[in-house]
C-alpha cells in the first residue's frame, strides 16, 4: 500500500458580476426605429415635393435643396436601422449620433431656404433665373430682354408644394433633435450610474484550497459565493503505479490494489 500524502489543491470558483453596460444600452430600441422610420418617410416625401417644384418652375423658388440635403437624410436612416440591426454597438452608436448631427445641419439649411421661398415663390438665385418654366417653353413671345424670365401664374402655384416641403424639412429637423437629446440623456445616466458602482465591470475568481489525498476523491467546499452558470475547476494529483526490480528469468510483477 502507498503512503498517505497531503496536497493543497487550489479550486478557482468564478466570480461573475453585472454585464458590461455601454451608454447605447439606456436607450430603448424602439426610439431608433421609430425615429427611422420617421425619416424614411419624410425622406420619400421631401424628394417628391421637390421634384414637383421644380416641375413648376425650374429656376424660381427652389434651389434644389430638397435633393442635395436628402442625400444626407438618406444615410441617417439608413444608419438608424443599421444600429439596431448591430445590436446597438458602441461604434455604430458614434457614428450615429455624428450623423444625426450632421442631418440636423442640413435641415436647418433646408428649413432656411424652403422659408425664403415660400415667402417669395419668384426668389431666384444666379444661373436659375435664366432657366425658363413650361409657360415660356410654349410661348417664346414670353422672353424679354437678356433671356431673364419674370415669374408667372405658373411659378405662384407651387406655393402649397413650398409649404409643405417646408413642413416636412421641420418635422425632420425635429427627429434629428430628438435622438440627439435621448442620446444625451443616455450619456448622464451611464456616467452617473459608472460613478455609483464603479465595480460593475469587474470579474474576478475565488481562490480556495482543499485537501487532497493520494488516491482518494478531493473533498469539495462549496463556494459561499452565488451560484455561477460556470462549473467548478478542480485539479487531482497523478498517481504514478511504481515497478518491482525482478533478476534475470524472473517476470516483473506489478504491485497493484
């Protein structure tokens, strides 16, 4: 029979705490896609009121805004479903909110225009104003001196299509607002909730030590810890089975059990 001999087995017991929570986690999923959503449509509408403007008049009344500010639109909401459809990532999170800001500045720049044209529909600016409308196109006695169009019955009725890009360029502008205050608020709160528990990204393993001897099962002493999903890693000793030294004819017979 062997010896008896004690070890110390060191069993490591992991210690799991709170998820690692980023500032996009205090934001509900349903404010980017309903904000999305929002600016898909009002993205479609600002292009067909746009292309009906220049319809009417091509040179008066627009300066064809509602085109190049909703390329911009464009990528912001698409970017709002991409963000949910990452799980809300920290670097879409970023990105995100600097093309929310960036849309925000566009509609502002859509805002001041479309305002300028409603109060004047016949407001042109530069090469526009020698771009005839349709009322010229069929009647040439129209043109008058250095082919400089006057404004028409034609210009003054895309004024209720001004009004209504006008409409559609605030309501975007206010969507942008929106999710840049919610992402805002979402920082206080993570930075708040960080200085309040400043432990929460921790995780660490509990050290304990268990007797263990040769050629029985190591004794287990449960972890006062809460219980983890992970299981327990416990280490044994290797038991080494020793050979009999025998003369010459005679087999080697080992000493078992």
């Amino acid at each position: 029979m062997y010896s008896q001999q004690n070890y110390q087995v060191p069993i490591a017991a992991p210690i799991v705490r709170a998820k690692y929570q980023t500032v996009n986690d205090f934001i509900p999923n349903f404010i980017p896609g309903l904000l999305g959503a929002g600016q898909l449509v009002l993205w479609i509408a600002i292009v067909a009121l746009e292309i009906v403007s220049v319809y009417y008049d091509a040179g008066r009344g627009t300066i064809y805004a509602g085109f190049w500010c909703s390329m911009v639109f464009f990528v912001t909401w698409i970017a709002m479903f991409c963000y949910l459809c990452c799980n809300k990532s920290s670097g879409c999170g970023i990105y995100l909110i600097i093309q929310n800001i960036l849309s925000l500045i566009f509609a502002i720049i859509l805002v001041i225009f479309a305002a300028r044209f409603v109060q004047n529909p016949c407001l042109c600016y530069s090469a526009l104003c020698y771009v005839p409308n349709w009322d010229f196109i069929d009647d040439p006695s129209l043109i008058s001196n250095y082919y400089v169009y006057p404004c028409t019955t034609r210009t003054y009725k895309k004024l209720p299509v001004l009004k209504a890009l006008l409409a559609c360029a605030v309501l975007m502008l206010i969507s942008h607002l929106i999710f840049i205050i919610v992402y805002i608020i979402a920082s206080i709160r993570f930075h708040k909730k960080q200085k309040s528990n400043p432990q929460q990204f921790n995780v660490g393993y509990q050290q304990q030590t268990a007797t263990v001897q040769m050629g029985q099962q190591p004794i287990y002493h449960p972890s006062p810890m809460p219980y983890s999903p992970y299981a327990q890693q416990q280490s044994y000793p290797i038991q080494y089975e020793p050979t009999v030294s025998a003369p010459p004819g005679y087999p080697v017979q080992s000493n078992k059990f």
